[in-house]
C-alpha cells in the first residue's frame, strides 16, 4: 500500500479496533460482535457514519484476507461478519464539505502577491487553477511544466518527505495551464533562478514545501491582519485589542480550492465526466465528493426549460 494508505489504516486499526478485539478469537467473531464493536467506537470516538463506514471496511478486509487464507471460516462474502455489520445509530452525520469561491481565490492570490509570498502565490494557484491534489502539487517540478503544449504532467505526489506515485492509475494525468496560472509560475521560476528542474515549491536544500505548514505558518497569518495597525494577529499591538481586518479572505483549506475547480469545471463543460478527468478521480467520486454548486448547474437549467416549455401555453 501507499504510505499514507498504510498510515491511516495503522491509525484506524490502533485507535478503534485494536483496542476493543483483545477478548475475542478470530473464529469467535459474528456480525453482533462487529455491530457492537462499531457502536463502542462511535460512542467514545464520537464518530461521524463516514468514519464508521471506514472502520468497517477495514475490518471487513481482515475477515476477507482471514477468509482466503482459511482462518476464518466462511464460503463467500456473506460469512464475512463485518459486512453486514450495521452502522451505529450513534454515529453523527459528516460535516459538509464547501469548495472556495471564485472571489475567494481572487482575493488569496491578491493578498499573497501583496505580501511578495511568490511560493504559496504559486500553490494556491497551482491547485485552485488546475484541481490537482495537494500531494501532487507537492510533487510537481519544473521538468513537467510543458510551457509549448501549455500544460503540466502529473505523474508523482508526495506525502510527508515520501515521494511516490498518484493515488491511482487515472491520477496521471496531464493538466491545463491557463495564462494566469502561466504568470504565477514564471514569476516563482524567476525568482528561483530559472531552474531547469527541481519542485516547483521547493524550500531549503531543493526539497518540497510542506503545504500544511505553509497554510498555518504563513498564508493564515498573511491573512489575518489587525484591522486597526494592520499587523499580524501574533505581533503586539499597543494601545488597542487585536480586530481581524473583515476585508480580508478567510482561509479555505487546500480542498476547498480543488472542489472549487471542480465545481468550475462542471459548470462550463455541463458534464461530470469532463470533471473528473480534470480531477483525476472517478465520475462517481467527483459528483459526490468536489461537485459543490449554490446554483442550479447550466445543462441541467436547460433541461428543465426544454422539457416544461408550453406548460403554462394559454387556450
């Protein structure tokens, strides 16, 4: 598996399972034990159905290996005791996700142009204009910017200081450059020197920088600025309480930028299946996951329109 799948498998198993398993026999286990050990974890956890569904899956992957390798007794999938364990009634729903708006983009990248923040002017676009996955915007260099095709090749993303390949065969994928993204882009590969290769957002000693550490330390206190002496909401202010300059954007978080990608796409092509291959994920997975629209979508307006025209036709 991938690092970071292997990660938050090892989390998941350490925190929710592990715990409560310890009592019992691998042969022991029914769906009532599975059933129970979900509505232990979600009570102490207060997990969401999302996470519970995860567990789960997880443990229906132990009993399915168990299965093959005949530990476990069981013919076929239906004697796997996690997969038709029920979901806890305690379980909340998830939080609803939301994609940046278009007037927040505009005004991020303003503000860090004001602040001469050239690399995370670079990953904000990067990801906002092209919809790519922060591990793979952390994994872009120089060498797969096609400045003639006016494109960006995709074929590695980085978790943590680990580089590897995309989340799946579908993620390679080439990316449009828009001339706006082109700007941004040129303005960091000068200020780096005009680097032939190398990542795109590199730090010290050529390695990539940390997007989570780059949102917390400097483009949220770039955006949180004392409306009364304009200074950073750490730095001291005399005389007066710190009041946060309301013109100011909030800070989205990095997948807020790609539903917000999404989202756009969607909206001008008037199909799922172009946005998906701008994302990189399955149409499934897309519509459900970085489809966040507050309007009626364009091809479905029309739709409605063609099909209730004349209704309301006088005698």
């Amino acid at each position: 598996m991938k690092p970071s799948t292997h990660n938050g498998y090892r989390t998941y198993w350490e925190t929710y399972i592990k715990p409560r398993v310890s009592q019992y026999l691998l042969r022991d286990f029914t769906v009532a034990i599975v059933s129970n050990l979900l509505e232990d974890a979600a009570a102490v956890h207060h997990l969401n159905t999302d996470t519970a569904g995860k567990v789960r899956s997880i443990l229906s992957g132990v009993f399915t290996y168990a299965m093959a390798k005949g530990h476990f007794p069981g013919k076929s999938a239906t004697d796997n005791p996690a997969s038709r364990a029920l979901i806890p009634e305690a379980a909340t729903e998830p939080r609803e996700t939301v994609a940046a708006t278009r007037e927040d983009v505009k005004a991020i990248l303003a503000r860090l142009a004001d602040e001469g923040m050239l690399v995370e002017r670079a990953a904000v676009a990067l990801i906002a204009y092209t919809g790519i996955r922060p591990g793979e915007c952390r994994g872009a260099r120089w060498s797969d910017w096609n400045r003639t095709a006016a494109q960006i090749r995709v074929e590695r993303s980085v978790w943590h200081a680990i580089e590897g390949t995309t989340k799946t065969k579908q993620s390679n994928r080439f990316v449009a450059v828009t001339d706006e993204l082109r700007e941004i882009l040129l303005a960091l590969w000068k200020s780096q020197g005009s680097p032939i290769d190398g990542y795109i957002l590199a730090r010290s000693k050529g390695r990539c920088a940390n997007l989570d550490n780059m949102a917390k330390r400097s483009i949220v206190p770039a955006l949180s600025r004392c409306a009364v002496c304009k200074k950073a909401e750490t730095d001291k202010h005399e005389g007066h309480q710190f009041r946060r300059d309301e013109t100011l954007p909030l800070w989205p978080r990095w997948y807020a930028l790609r539903r917000f990608h999404g989202t756009q796409v969607r909206h001008e092509s008037g199909n799922s299946d172009t946005m998906s291959k701008a994302l990189g994920n399955s149409r499934a997975v897309a519509d459900k996951h970085y489809l966040k629209s507050t309007e009626v979508l364009p091809d479905v307006r029309k739709a409605v329109n063609d099909a209730m025209r004349g209704l309301s036709a006088s005698c």
